[in-house]
C-alpha cells in the first residue's frame, strides 16, 4: 500500500507499563504486540510478558494475554490461524505459547529443545529456531521434532528457503565462519560453504537464491554473498563502506536489489 506523504500520528493507545518486546502485523491489519511487564527485563518473573492484539485502522484493543511464569519476551511470529510466542522463565528454559489469533487464548505450551532464538515459521506450521547448541525444529502441534548440532561457532539468524531449506550462519572458529543449509525433516547437513571473516544473514532472495553479508565486524570493505540454493556460489559483490560498519542484510526487494543495514561510529548513527 502507499505510505502517507508526510508521518502523523493516527492514534495511540496505551497497553501497560513496562518494557516494549515486539510488533507483528497480519494481512487482517491487526497488530500484535509484546512486553515485558513492570519495567526492566532484570525484574523478577512474577511481572510477568503481554501480548495483545490491536485494530490497526483504529487502535482499539481486542484482546491482551498475560505470562505470569514469563521474563523476557521475543520475536513473535504468525503461523496459521494463530500467533507464536516465545519466552524465558526462570530456570532460562525457552517457552513456545501458541496462541489463537481470535481470542488470545493459548491453544498449546512447550519447551523449545536447547534454545529459541531467531525463529521463522514453515509452510506447515513448524518452528525452526536457533539453541545453544545449534538449531531445532519445534512441529506445528509444539512437539520437539529434531536438535541440530554443528560443529563450529554459535548460530545466528534463521531464515528458510525453498521447501523450507533451513539456512543458517555460524560464528567464526579460528576465523573461519560458515553458511549451513539443513534438511527440515532431518535437521542433517545438506551443505556448507566456509567463509573468512563475520558473516551476517542469511537471508532468502525471490529466486530462492541465498545472501549473506561478509566483513570484518568494523568499518571498511565489506562483501555480499551470494550463493544457489544448492550451495553453489553465485557471485560476490565488493562493497566500499569506509568509515562504516555493515551489520545487517534488511530486505532483498523483487528487483533482486539489498537493503543493508550498518552505522557510523564516527557520528553515532
């Protein structure tokens, strides 16, 4: 849709007090909100997480849930007919509440194996997220389905691309870092391509192509990877960032055009 020309507020709508988690939008135009409940995400579990749905066109509230056993709020994600969400209680075990999208009742509850972090949603329902020891897949009636573990680093963001090919980056190891590519039902390594350096991504292009931003963690060049769904590299593109640090690949547009993300230390933005 086009944006208005100029930014105004339309409405406001106060939900409680505490710390802002995440927002979600579905195709309804109902917006979805988490926080952390009584202030810092230092307080103790008894303050509990939100999650509300709000009427994007007006800001009326339509329902709003609360997590007692909840101390820390995380993505949320719209899987079909439904929202999840994923929080910490006390003993660190990561929690995935699925939630109606209706009426905000939570329809099941269970722990995510090892972790929760980064997660994305499958065609059929399933949670992929990334654990202390590597990724797993949660499955859409919030089973434990398989824990991956790779060999090297720590894991960073998910992302899935076609059949739901799971694709990852892991931390460099004697500085080397990786791209992974998983089977969704197996969790086993279908490829891997080293890399020198820190790597940022993975992200899915339209044609199913796989990106992913090399650099050093600090200002000066940088690259963007470009790989094949099979793992074939494609190309690397040579960025000239000087006096900037590129963190992040934001948005692959349908032209096949990168959104990157990064900031100046120099004036502290």
């Amino acid at each position: 849709v086009a944006g208005p020309l100029s930014p105004h507020v339309t409405w406001v709508t106060k939900l409680a007090s505490g710390d802002f988690g995440e927002l979600a939008a579905d195709a309804s135009g109902s917006v979805y909100v988490s926080a952390s409940l009584g202030g810092s995400s230092g307080d103790t579990a008894s303050d509990g997480a939100l999650l509300a749905r709000v009427d994007g066109m007006t800001g009326a509230l339509e329902w709003s849930t609360t997590f007692g056993d909840a101390m820390s709020t995380a993505p949320l994600l719209l899987s079909p007919g439904g929202v999840d969400f994923l929080a910490s209680d006390p003993s660190n075990a990561i929690l995935l509440d699925r939630i109606d999208a209706k009426s905000g009742a939570v329809t099941s509850s269970s722990l995510t194996p090892g972790g929760g972090w980064y997660p994305a949603v499958g065609a059929d329902g399933a949670l992929y997220t990334s654990t202390f020891m590597g990724a797993a897949r949660v499955a859409a009636d919030g089973t434990a389905s398989w824990q991956s573990a790779p060999t090297i680093g720590g894991i960073s963001t998910i992302a899935l691309g076609p059949g739901d090919l799971v694709l990852l980056t892991v931390a460099p190891s004697d500085g080397v870092a990786a791209i992974l590519a998983l089977d969704p039902a197996t969790g086993a390594i279908q490829w891997t391509q080293p890399w020198q350096g820190v790597l940022a991504g993975p992200i899915v292009c339209p044609d199913g192509s796989v990106a992913v931003l090399a650099g050093s963690g600090g200002p000066g060049a940088a690259s963007l990877l470009v790989f094949e769904s099979t793992g074939a590299p494609r190309t690397v593109i040579a960025l000239e960032a000087v006096g900037i640090t590129l963190v992040e690949i934001a948005a692959v547009a349908q032209d096949g055009s990168y959104l990157l993300l990064g900031y100046d230390a120099a004036k502290d933005h």
